[in-house]
C-alpha cells in the first residue's frame, strides 16, 4: 500500500500548494472584477495546456505549478497606454483601483489561511514535546560553544535572550536560538544561584541528518523533555500504578529525552520478556515503577528490528564505520567491540556505508555473523547474533497537542519570516564586512515551490495530516507576506507605485518604472532559480544520492563525542525486519 500512500501525498502536495496560488489570485481577480477592471485572463500556473474563455476572460491551467496570475493590463505601471490582449486601447486605472486590486491578493491568502487556521485551532497539533517554562540541561557537549561559555549538566535555563519562555524545545531551538543575531543569552538557575551564560551558536556536526546538510548552528547540548503520562482504562501501565499527569523522568534508569528513547525502551524489555522500570514525577514526589509491557502482534512483522547494540555515526567515511558506543548486555558488547572501533567487514563483505551494514545484518536474521573490525592499527574478528526486537506497549499515550489561535499562527509565521529575512541579511553583511554581528541563517536555506512541496510530502505522509494542514497554513501566510514587500513586480511594488501618484498627484515615469521592473525580474528569476536548486541538492539528499558528509566534512572528535546527535540519526544498530 506505500505506492498508494504515496501518490495520495503527492495530490495532497498539488492540491495545497494550487489553493494557495488560486486564493491569492482569486483575491486580484475579484477585486478587479468590483472595481470595473479590464480581465485578460486568469491562470493557475504556467504553459497551458487547458484554455476557456467565459464573458470575455480566458480562464487556464499551466503545466508548471510554480505559481499563477491574473492579467489586467490596466493595472500594468510599465505600460503608459495599456492594451487588451486582443490591441484594444484601454484607459489607465486609476492608483486606488491599482491598490485596491493588488492588496486583494495577500489579503485573500491572510483570510484564507485563518480558515484553515481554525481547523488546526480546533483538532490540535501533535508537539514533538510539551511546553516548558525552563530546561533542565541533560547533556552538553565539550566540543561546542555552550561548554566554552560554561554550560554545565544539572543547569535549569530560565531565560533565553533576557525573555522567560512557554514553549516546545523545537520552537525554542527556531524562535529563541537559530534566529538569535549575534550571542546567544541564558539565565541559568545552578545549585540555587543565578549564573548568566553568553554564546555564539556554531555549525554543529551531530545536528540531526537534514540539518547537518543545511549547516545549521544545532544546539550542543540536550535537555531532559518531560513527557506526560496518560494511561488507558485497563492497560499495564494503569494497572501498575501510573495515574493521569504523571511526567515521566526515566526509563530503566535512563533520563527520556524523547518519545523515541521511550519507546525503545519499552519494545527492547518487553521483547526480552523484562519488565521495563520507570520513574516518575508526581507533583513534588518522585515514584518508580515496574510494568510489564504487552506486545503488539499486529506490528510485529512491519517493525520488528534486530539489534546488536551497536551505536556509530551513520555517515560512511574512507576509514569505515566507527563504532561510538555499545549498549550493555547486548551482542555487541558481549562480544568485546569497543567505542572507535572501525567496522571493516561483514561475513567477508566489505561495509562501505550504513545500509548496507544494516542490510546484510538483517538478511541473516537472528543467525551469528562474523564482523572484521580494526582497532589501534590491528584487525579483529568478532561474532554477534543480533537479538529479535518488535513492538509493544504499556498503555500509555503520550499525544501531546497544542491548540494555537489562528491570530497567534499568523503572528507565529511573521515573526518567523522577519527573523529569517533579518538573519540572513545579517549573515550576508558579516561576510562582506559590513557588520561583526553574526547569524547562522544564510539565502540557501530559503525554500521555493520544491522545498515546500516536499515539507508537505514529508508531513502528510510520514507525519500527521494536521501537521501538513498547518504547514499549509504557513505557506498561505508567508505568500502573503512575500507579496506585499515594495518592490516592482511584487504586490507591494503597485502598492507602492499607487502610493507615489497618489501623494505627489502624477505617477512615475514609464521608463524609471520599465527600468526598475525589468531589473527586479532578473533578481527574482535569479532568486528563484537559486532556491530551486537549493531545493534540488536536499531533495537529492533525502533520496539518498548526494551524501551529507560530502557537503559537510565532520571531525571525527565530535562524532565520537555526541551520543545524542547519533542517536537523532536512529544509529543504534538496529534494522527493520521484512
């Protein structure tokens, strides 16, 4: 059924991104239509392929769905006689029907989204983590600037940037610390006493897999996410004790910093036949527990894995896998591989990258296979049999959703776009010397139609449908936003140039107006070609055909060190059983 999935994400993607370019131009259309305007033609994308003419307007559908238009060559500024599409002279709109007709578009892409907005408003969006007033620091590492600043474990961050905060740990890793000019500012609470901590956010090798390839400033350090606990009526973990709004703090023992850690926890013991421990908050009390988890029988054959307990950076490297960690009591480390031990070969076949160690790992299921592995200058061989891992449950939902107002969605958009635009002119003006402030944010990790349409694929189909809906939300938003910047092309420019004929009573002359235009059709073809091929290299890169580490080298120190960036990369040794 994945080709069927597929397919259905890929008309999502479509029908998405064309009701935001049809509600934009629908809002141009009918506010020409109300002020008497002289209609060409309305588009939905470009090189037709499909035309009709109904009461004098040629409606289309292009082959390209890069985006639409309406023409209305009354509204043209860089023609001084403007003429139907059949020669016909028409009259020069006058500069309020002109501002009228081009405001309608962006306001029909904020009306439009606010609809949309609502249905998020009123199902929910699913968070990665609940919302939190501080942090309590898990881990940091030594390689990165917050361990230089003095960041230590054990420290709870109050303040970033002088402000309390109530959010996700991934808005606040976007809103508060990669959009951040210049330093980063946390108010730490350490042992009782307040201690200030200044930073300046870096490239972070272990960022997780797309990030790293974009080269982003990756916080280095995590944060204990505590996840609440809501059992069902009759399932394990009700019976064992968990009642409704505990927060969980630990697994076997292990501090949870996400639902993916917990749920691993949970299939490993429970596939072992084990009881898994867990420790709870309650209140001001601390309370362990024990529950056995039930196996879900249905999954088993999709998601059981073999593991060894192996953990390594997924990326291939000229020296083979290295080896930053074994899980105690698995395989691995009952057969003695050791951190920076290099995988070389598996059942005499070399292992060039990770997929195919995974692969040949599982083809051979739970039966011994012999791993030649080089350690200090000297070849090893060791045999493993990897352990059967499948599904199971406690009973416990973890769903955890937020229900933002379709004001507080657009505002979120807003501040999002202007951080954006003012990191990377930021970061622009510090490589061309005309600032010391610096921003990790730079123009290639802007997004075209490509990068969007694969933000939504990857949402509707690996993701939630409502997660896909509010990027819809965003994508309706940020149009709006977009176009009413005032430059000649965009809506804002018409605006603009309605403005100045309005307020000194004679519009700008032809040519300054055909100069300007003509100037800014070439920047936003040269913008567009440029985030498109941005795009391009992620798209490649998700499928799997451009290499990470072949745009990003990764020093092996901080590969070894970070165990929290591999384990966002899922390298623990484990593969899906077919």
């Amino acid at each position: 059924m994945d080709w069927i999935l597929d397919i259905l994400s890929v008309v999502f993607v479509f029908v998405a991104i064309g009701f935001c370019i049809f509600s934009h131009e629908l809002g141009h259309f009918l506010a020409a239509k109300w002020r008497g305007l002289h209609i060409d033609a309305f588009s939905l994308g470009f090189k037709p392929f499909w035309r009709k003419k109904i009461n004098g307007v040629e409606y289309r559908l292009g082959w390209l769905p890069f985006g639409g238009y309406v023409e209305l060559p009354q509204v043209d500024a860089t023609d001084a006689i403007p003429k139907a599409a059949d020669g016909t002279e028409l009259p020069r709109a006058k500069p309020l029907d002109r501002i009228i007709t081009a405001v309608a578009g962006p306001l029909f892409n904020i009306l439009s989204g606010l609809l949309i907005a609502c249905f998020v408003w009123w199902v929910g969006l699913p968070q990665d983590t609940p919302k939190m007033r501080e942090l309590s620091v898990l881990t940091v590492d030594e390689a990165g600037p917050e361990w230089q600043a003095g960041l230590r474990p054990g420290d709870r961050i109050v303040k970033i940037n002088g402000e309390p905060f109530f959010a996700t740990w991934r808005e606040i890793i976007l809103n508060k610390i990669l959009f951040t000019v210049g330093a980063v500012e946390l108010d730490v609470i350490r042992d009782g006493k307040p201690v200030k901590i200044s930073y300046v956010p870096a490239e972070n090798p272990n960022a997780p897999r797309q990030l790293k390839a974009e080269k982003i400033a990756w916080p280095f350090f995590s944060v204990l996410i505590p996840i609440d606990m809501h059992p069902a009526p009759g399932s394990p973990a009700e019976k064992a004790g968990v009642k409704e709004g505990d927060v969980l703090v630990a697994v076997n023992g292990e501090p949870v910093s996400d639902f993916a850690a917990y749920q691993a926890e949970i299939d490993i013991s429970g596939s072992e036949g084990k009881p898994v421990a867990l420790t709870l908050r309650r209140g001001k009390e601390t309370v362990e527990l024990s529950v056995l988890p039930a196996p879900l029988r249905d999954l088993a054959e999709q998601y059981s894995i073999y593991r060894i307990g192996v953990r390594f950076n997924p990326a291939a490297t000229e020296d083979g896998l290295v080896v930053i960690g074994t899980e105690a009591g698995y395989p691995a480390e009952k057969a003695g591989i050791l951190a920076g031990d290099r995988i070389r070969k598996l059942n005499g076949a070399a292992v060039p990258d990770y997929d195919t160690f995974l692969t040949a790992l599982a083809a051979r299921k739970g039966e011994p296979s012999t791993i030649e592995l080089e350690r200090d200058g000297k070849t090893l061989e060791v045999t493993v049999s990897p352990l059967m891992i499948y599904p199971h449950t406690i009973g416990a939902e973890l769903a955890m959703l937020d229900h933002p107002t379709p004001l507080q969605q657009f505002y979120n958009t807003f501040e999002m776009s202007r951080k954006s635009l003012i990191g990377i002119l930021v970061g622009l003006g510090n490589k061309l010397g005309l600032t010391e402030q610096t921003s990790s944010l730079k123009p290639s990790h802007m997004s075209g139609p490509l990068g969007m349409g694969m933000v939504l694929f990857t949402s509707v189909r690996h993701s939630s449908f409502v997660s896909a809906v509010y990027f819809m939300v965003i994508i309706s938003f940020a149009l709006a936003i977009f176009n009413l910047f005032p430059l000649p092309v965009l809506d804002g420019g018409h605006i603009t140039f309605g403005l100045i004929e309005i307020i000194f009573r004679r519009p700008l002359p032809t040519v300054v107006i055909k100069g300007l235009s003509t100037v800014f059709v070439v920047l936003l073809i040269g913008l567009m070609v440029y985030v498109t091929f941005s795009d391009g290299r992620r798209l490649l890169r998700n499928t799997g055909l451009i290499s990470v580490d072949a745009d990003t080298p990764q020093p092996a120190a901080a590969a070894a060190e970070n165990s929290a960036g591999a384990k966002a990369e899922a390298a623990d040794g484990s593969v899906t059983s077919k």
